[in-house]
C-alpha cells in the first residue's frame, strides 16, 4: 500500500540536493540599488527545504477532505481530482487496501451525484439539500443508489472542498525496465469519461492537470528506485498546473534526479505541463505526425499567467512570483531560461495559448531532439 502521508515529511529531502538559487534573498524590492526600473526579473530565489515543507504541510488537509462509505467500504484518501466545471467535481478515493472509487459530485439541485469504478460500477443517489446535514465544517450526505439500492454516505470538508481539484488529476506509472524506470503520464478518470460522458481521446483533447498529487508520486517513484535513470513520458494531454508552487519543486525533483522529459506522439503539455517537460535533462519531442512545423501538432504549449487581478506583465518584475519563475527556468535551462520565461509571458495571454515552433525551440535551446 502507497501511504503518501510520510512523504509530505520526508520529500524535501529528495528534491532539494542541489536546487537552491545562487541568492538566498526573498525579499521583494520594487527596484535595484540604482532605482531604475527592472527589464527582467532577477534569477534569485531560494527555493528551500523550509518553503516546500510549508507548501505539502498545506496541502495534506485536502488529502483527508473527503470520505465514501459504500457496501461496507469506506473509502477516505483522495488521490486525485478534476473540476469539470459548472459547479461539478470529480474525486478519485481509495481505500486502506489501495481499492478505488471515482465519486461525481454536484451542486445542482436537480442533478444527482454518482459513485463509478470502471468495469464494474456505476451507480446514481440523490444529494441535494434533502440529503445533507451540517456539523461545524463537515457536510454529511446520507442517500440510497438508484439501481443496487444501497446505502452511500459522502462526507466532505466544507472549506476544502472548493480546492480539492488543485491536486490534480495526473497518473504516473513507473515500469522498471533493463536500462533504467519509464515513467508514463495517464488521465486519472478515463473510464470515467467514457463510460459516463461518451468522451474518448480519439474524439477530443481530454487534459489532466498537475498538482501536489503528482509530486508525491514522482517523490515515491524516486524513493522506490534510487539511483536508477529515469524518463518521464508524458503520454496524455496535460493541460497545465493547478497549482504553480508545487508544480516548481515537481520540476526541480525532475532537474536534480538528471531525468529526460519526452512527449510521446500521444502527448502534449501545456503551461505547466511545459514547466515540466523543461526541467528534463534531455527534453525529446516525439511527433504525433510527421511535419516541419512542429507548432501545427500543438505538443508543446505556453502562455502567460495572472493572479486573477492582475496579468503578468503588469505586475512588478521584482515580485516574488517572477522571481520564482526566473530562477527556476534559469536552473532548468541556463543564460536562456529568463528570456524563455519572457517569452512565453508575451507569446500568448492567461486565457490563450501559444505552440512552440522549432525555430522558437532553437533561440531558447528548449526542445533538444525532435523525432
């Protein structure tokens, strides 16, 4: 049985050999000691052991947030999520004995939830107002399924559970292999869109996210074959991160272990998925057809970001948050990481996106071999 709950205390210890910036200074200056404006952001944060720490300690309460208790099982430790927008969620939950259930989850009244476990189940209950009751910070439904007949119970924290998809909905598969560990990306609720929605990745673009659940894979992949090489194919869509301060320590275990990053031609990433892909120590684009225009393949994405006030630009380049951003594409990529971090703040807006093309690739020295 994988128990994440040890690596939240254990993993700064594997990620962070060899991450800290050539600054240890965090403080956020509004200018340099000439008082001029800054044209870029200075390659200066300390990502640190304290930093991650701080970040899993407050992300573990959303691995306990929410319980199913169904023919006779309870299940109680949330793996993945994904916020299929209009006020519905879907959560995938295991047991003590690594069993699962994804459990869909909604606020319209006049809309049931459902349990689904691929193969095997799928099952509706009503879960509407007449069903819950409150007790300090938790809600507890008590329903009935529409086809076993049996009893559900779904308990979740009131205040956590609007932030349960920032964990992500990414699998990673490690297979141990004669010269070193493939680890291959997955969506984490394919069966569910295609048994429930209809929807397969042969009729449309179906993207997972990153989160702290993706962390805390990698980290147990790293535990369970140290010293092994290691290649991470993303092999899905991978639509971005839904949390960025995570998502920069996952890229930095990927930098420090010496892996290689691969888009496989089934692959693609996006944003934060592209984070990702940049931290490998080789990075390979696989093309899913054969073109010289790599960009018309949308495989490797970018865009800008916002705090959801403010677009990127707009904010002071010695802010923090591009400070961080700076460091970690300078790490990544040496002299050319802050101009490609530049340049995908300008390639396209927070609600757009931007294809990398091979002539991009070649001014930042970004992708490093093209098959």
């Amino acid at each position: 049985m994988t128990n994440y709950k040890h690596l939240l205390l254990a993993a700064p210890l594997i990620v962070l050999a060899a991450c800290n910036s050539s600054s240890g200074n965090n403080s956020n200056s509004n200018s340099n000691r000439k008082g001029t404006i800054q044209d870029k952001p200075l390659a200066n944060y300390n990502f640190n052991d304290t930093d991650l720490a701080n970040v899993l300690a407050e992300r573990r309460p959303l691995l306990d947030s929410v319980s199913v208790s169904f023919d006779g099982t309870t299940y109680n430790r949330v793996r993945y999520a994904e916020d299929l927008g209009e006020e519905r969620l879907i959560i995938h939950l295991q047991n003590s004995s690594d069993k699962g259930l994804d459990l869909f989850v909604t606020t319209d009244e006049n809309s049931d939830c459902a349990i689904y476990r691929e193969g095997e189940l799928y099952d509706f209950f009503a879960c509407g107002d007449s069903t819950q009751s409150e007790s300090g910070k938790k809600t507890l439904i008590q329903s009935v399924t529409n086809k076993v007949k049996k009893s559900i119970e779904v308990e979740f924290n009131n205040e956590l559970i609007g932030d349960l998809s920032s964990i992500g909905s990414t699998i990673l598969t490690a297979t141990d292999n004669s010269i070193g560990v493939d680890i291959d990306t997955s969506f984490a609720f394919t069966g569910f869109y295609k048994d429930v929605f209809g929807i397969t990745s042969a009729d449309e673009r179906i993207h997972s996210t990153l989160g702290v659940s993706t962390y805390l894979e990698l980290a147990s992949i790293v535990q369970k074959y140290p010293g092994q090489k290691m290649v991470i194919k993303f092999n899905n869509n991978i639509g971005g991160s839904a949390d960025d301060d995570i998502n920069m320590y996952t890229g930095m275990m990927i930098h420090n272990q010496a892996m290689k990053t691969v888009v496989t031609p089934k692959g693609s990433v996006f944003s934060g998925g592209t984070d990702l892909f940049a931290a490998g120590q080789s990075r390979v684009l696989q093309r899913s057809k054969d073109v010289d225009n790599i960009e018309t393949n949308k495989q490797i994405g970018v865009h800008s970001w916002s705090n959801g006030n403010q677009s990127a630009k707009q904010i002071p380049y010695t802010d923090a948050s591009h400070r961080k951003q700076a460091t970690y594409f300078k790490t990544m990529l040496g002299d050319k990481g802050v101009d490609f971090y530049l340049f995908t703040l300008d390639a396209a807006p927070v609600e757009g996106e931007h294809w990398i093309t091979k002539a991009e690739s070649d001014k930042f020295k970004f992708i490093t071999s093209i098959e």
